[in-house]
C-alpha cells in the first residue's frame, strides 16, 4: 500500500476499509478523506487547478470538525470544485482569518505557516495566490507577517473580523441545517419511505444547488437520510434522522427556527421520552480521568517539556491547549469552554507560570511603599497566562495548581499572592510538593514505587534569567 496522499502526493496516514475498497487518508495538507479506486483513476485525468479545490474541499471538512468526506461522486465534486472555483478574493481572505483564529490559543499567537502545503486554506489553486490574499490581510493591518520563513499572526482589527465572520457563518450554516431536517421531515411526513427531490427541498428552505449537496453529503454521514441515487438528487429521512428534527424543533421556539410545533409526526409520549433521555444524560456527571492534568504555558517552551517530562515519569498524561480546543468540537471556542471541556476530561489544571513579559508601574503611579518589582522591570506571566489562571481558580480552585519556576522570580500578581504557589526546581522536595497537590487534586500519581521522578524534568535549566538593559550589551536589530 503506498502511504500517501493521492490528492498532493504526501507521505500520509492511510488505512484500508476492511470489507471494502476503499481507502482513509490523513493527510497534513489536505485533512481527513475517503477514496475508492474509481476516484484514484478519475482523479489522474483531473487538471492541476481542479486537483487544488478537491484539496481545499477536504481541509475545509477537518478544519470544521466535520465528517471525513468520501470521494467517490463525480458529480457532488463537481459541483464543490466549481464552488471553489468562484470564491472572491474577500471570501478566501476571511477563510484565512478564521483558520489563524481557529488555531490561535489567544491574541499574538504566531501560527505556523508553509506556503506549499497550507495553502489550500484560502482555496487558491497554488501558492502564488495565497500569497496576494496574504499580503491584502497585511495590507488591512488584520495579520502580522514578518519574513518568508516566519508564521502568520493576527492582529487586534484580524481577531474581531474573524469574530464577526465566523458568528455570521456559524449561525447560518447551522439554522439552515436544521431547516433542512426539518423541512425533509415535514414533507415527507415521517415516514421513512417517502423520497423528496434534494433540489427542491433546497430551493423551499432559500439554499443553493451547491449548499444543497453539501447539506446531503453532511447528513447521509450522519446517518439522518438515505439516497436513492449516488448523487444525492432524491433523499429520505432515517428513523435518526426524525429524532434529529424533533429534538431541534423542542430546543428552539417558532420563532427562532420559523418551523411550527404541528409539524412533529412522533406521539407526544414518544416526544416524552426523548426529552426525558436527553434530559437525564445532561445531568449524568462525567467524571474525569485521575491521569490526565491539563498544562497551561506561556512561551516558556523549555519550562513545558520539564513539566510534561516531570507528570509522564509519575504516570500522569499531561494535556495541551490545542487537543483542549478539538475536544470541544468547537470551531473556535472561548477559553472558558476551553478550561470547562479541561475539567470534564483531566483531573487538575496546573497553571505553569513563567517569565515571558516584562512589566512594571508606570513612575507616575509609584507610592513611597511600593516594592521593587513595582519600581523596576521584572519578569511576568503572559497576559493568557494570568487570565485563563483567574478562570480557573473560578471554576474549580480545588483542582486548580499554581506553579512558578524557583529560580525565577517571576512578578507576582495580587488576585493570587494569598494563595500557596508551588515553587518548582530540580530538588526532590520542591517535586514531591508537587506531587502531593496533585494528589490532593485527586489524581492518581505514581511515585512510592519509583524514583526517577525526582531527576525528570530539567527545572533549573529552564530559567531565563532576566539582565537589565543597563548590566547587558544590547546588539543592534538586523535590517
């Protein structure tokens, strides 16, 4: 089997379909698909501008959390690649505000970028224009980017743009979805049987032809209809399918959804209980898992890999913020959803505090009593750092541990001064403080029976001591 990519020619992750001919692919540049060997020949023939939007079309499906689509309808790629095709300049710029705000744990993160692979993103057909879009968004002051071989960052002006094209594409796409389970439910009545034309379906709910098959393609996979056609132009609603329309029509009133209440077909003690079931799993507590501990860091990288280094070697699975955000199944969640899916899955949060900024009183607001770090620059958490810390402690103070490098003397911050800070280094007795919070946390560490835990971990040499400009030569900034 070859491991790659038949879409850009890769090494990628892929899988045969036991039972089946078919083919799962993981690719880096264009996401998560599926393939036949029928596409595989017909895909050869494809010119190389077309071959660059079904690559577009497969990241756009990982990058919203979707379904792995299955490429093997000649006509429903088709009609994407054309989709594709005719996407404006504006409408490619905002899929690249809304790819770097999806990936940015906060404001200032610099994303990563390689022009080659990534460049799908913005669905352009080859570098060279993504490089135009690129320097339009630098242009309108929405990105920072700094040099060929530096990644991309979002400036204040990007992130709201991203906030508000995202709202307006979220919330869209999602009504229309449930309009289109519902309506489907409507005319045919609930009956599982009775196959509606997709087209016309589409045009009764206001969507495009394009719109329509995604929308047939996205709920087939989801198991809500069945087609009598590969190309998806006749559907019929599934059994799941019904579920799904009545459980959107309970959530949401007339007037919000514009589908009335007389259109549910189920009895009403059938309605009973669906809602009686959801509501008893949304109370059932998902208890978390005693070996996993969510780390958040700031741009301290030697500081994370001694922590990660450290939690591994007492049998504890650290977790990332990056695998935080795909748990949540949000495009791009707040960071209080963030913190919220991390208490469901990890059993405690520890809140790695490192001196990546500097910071003092302005000398107009120095009293006689202020201490030196009030008086002079010293070193400071992240700004993320210090607030998702206050979130946190909100939320679960109890599972919530505050760790500053020993040796570092970072500037302490006031909310937090009162509460005991584990003041972290190469000395066993620092570790083991560790180790007990983490128990008191409720985690099941793994120590009494082993002690390389106590040399794991490089505390010490991830100190960044701090010079003041005056004591050190500052070396003039190459042009």
């Amino acid at each position: 089997m070859k491991n790659k990519c038949i879409l850009c020619g890769e090494v990628a992750e892929t899988t045969k379909i036991e039972q089946k001919s078919e083919y799962s692919v993981k690719c880096r540049t264009c996401g998560e698909y599926i393939y036949d060997h029928f596409f595989e020949n017909s895909y050869l023939n494809m010119p190389k501008e077309e071959r660059a939007m079904i690559s577009a079309f497969t990241r756009e499906f990982s990058e919203l959390g979707m379904e792995p689509p299955k490429l093997d309808n000649p006509d429903y790629l088709e009609v994407n690649i054309k989709k594709y095709k005719n996407k404006t300049i504006e409408e490619k710029l905002n899929n690249l505000i809304l790819y770097l705000k999806k990936k940015s744990s906060y404001l200032g993160d610099n994303i990563d970028w390689d022009e080659k692979k990534d460049y799908p993103i913005t669905y352009s057909p080859n570098p060279q224009e993504f490089s135009k879009i690129r320097d339009l968004a630098k242009s309108r002051n929405l990105i920072y980017w700094r040099s060929a071989d530096s990644g991309l960052e979002l400036t204040g002006d990007g992130w709201e743009k991203a906030e508000i094209v995202e709202k307006e594409f979220v919330l869209g796409i999602k009504e229309k979805r449930d309009q289109f389970i519902i309506k489907l439910n409507e005319l045919s009545r609930g009956n599982v049987d009775e196959f509606i034309e997709s087209i016309k379906l589409g045009e009764e709910i206001g969507i495009d032809r394009e719109t329509t098959f995604n929308f047939v393609r996205y709920f087939h996979q989801k198991g809500y209809i069945n087609l009598r056609t590969d190309q998806g132009t006749t559907i019929s609603i599934t059994s799941k399918g019904i579920d799904e329309a009545e459980k959107i029509i309970s959530k949401h009133d007339e007037n919000e959804i514009g589908w009335p209440r007389k259109h549910n077909y189920r009895s009403d003690e059938r309605d009973k209980n669906i809602m009686k079931k959801e509501s008893n799993s949304d109370t059932t507590e998902k208890k978390a898992n005693p070996k996993k501990v969510f780390v958040v860091h700031g741009r301290n990288l030697k500081a994370r890999d001694a922590m990660f280094q450290f939690l591994r070697s007492i049998d504890i699975q650290p977790i990332e913020w990056e695998e935080a955000i795909s748990l949540t199944k949000n495009a791009s969640p707040f960071p209080q959803q963030v913190l919220d899916k991390a208490f469901e899955i990890a059993q405690a949060i520890i809140i790695l505090i490192t001196g990546d900024d500097l910071a003092k009183l302005r000398d107009e607001h120095i009293k006689a009593n202020d201490p030196d770090y009030e008086r002079k620059y010293s070193v400071q958490a992240r700004p993320n750092v210090i607030f998702e810390a206050g979130l946190a402690l909100g939320k679960n103070p109890d599972r919530t541990i505050l760790v500053e490098l020993e040796k570092e003397n970072t500037r302490p911050f006031s909310d937090i001064h009162g509460r005991l800070l584990v003041k972290l280094s190469n000395n066993p007795k620092s570790r083991k403080v560790l180790v007990d919070r983490l128990e008191n946390a409720g985690c099941d560490v793994n120590y009494k029976s082993k002690s390389d835990w106590m040399e794991t971990g490089d505390f010490d040499g991830a100190v960044i001591e701090y010079i003041p400009n005056g004591d050190r030569k500052i070396e003039p900034m190459k042009k």
